[in-house]
C-alpha cells in the first residue's frame, strides 16, 4: 500500500485518483507521518459497505438474541422465587456510594 502525505496529494491528486481508480491501488494519506484517510476505488468501497452492513446486521441479531435470553431467564428466576423479583442492584450501589461519600467527606 502506498503511503502520500496530504502535502503531496494537493499536487498529484488526478494521478493518485487514476491509479486507485484504474490501477486498483490503495492510497494512505498522511499528515505529519501518521495515516489520516485513505483513497480508494469504488469497488473497494462498496465491499466495504456490504461487510459493514453484514456486521452491523449480525450484531442487531446478536443483541435481540440476546435481550430475549436476559428476559428468558428473568422469567424463569422470577417463577422459582414465586414472582418476587430481585432487589435492583443499581439502587443497592447508589446507596453504597452515598455512604461511601458520606464516611470520606467526615475523614477530610
């Protein structure tokens, strides 16, 4: 992979633009030495968009599954404790960190 700083580009850009478009390279641009974007073809873009499409769809499935898991269980833990749920757990912390706060703020 080719490596332009951003200097470089200004004058080259047609040229850069063919050889990513037509001669199928990928560009790194840089400022200062470090990578900040980079040119290429539109075949690779579209590649991807659909991996990145494919992902994030995955990950919204993964998330249902899972959301229907957690309520799956929430359920089954509610029947064996006879539908008393458990204690919400942010609540307990919250308090702990007041009295937490409250026992620091009397040692200063």
């Amino acid at each position: 992979m080719t490596t332009v700083s951003i200097a470089e580009v200004k004058n080259m850009f047609s040229t850069l633009i063919n050889r990513v478009a037509f001669g199928r390279e990928r560009i790194v641009l840089t400022s200062r030495g470090k990578p900040k974007a980079a040119l290429v073809s539109i075949e690779d873009l579209r590649r991807l968009e659909s991996q990145e499409a494919i992902i994030v769809g995955d990950s919204q499935e993964q998330r249902k599954a899972a959301l229907a898991l957690a309520q799956a269980v929430r359920e089954m833990s509610l029947r064996r404790r006879g539908g008393v749920p458990f204690s919400d757990v942010a609540e307990e912390l919250n308090q702990l960190r007041e009295e937490r706060d409250l026992e620091l703020s009397s040692v200063c």
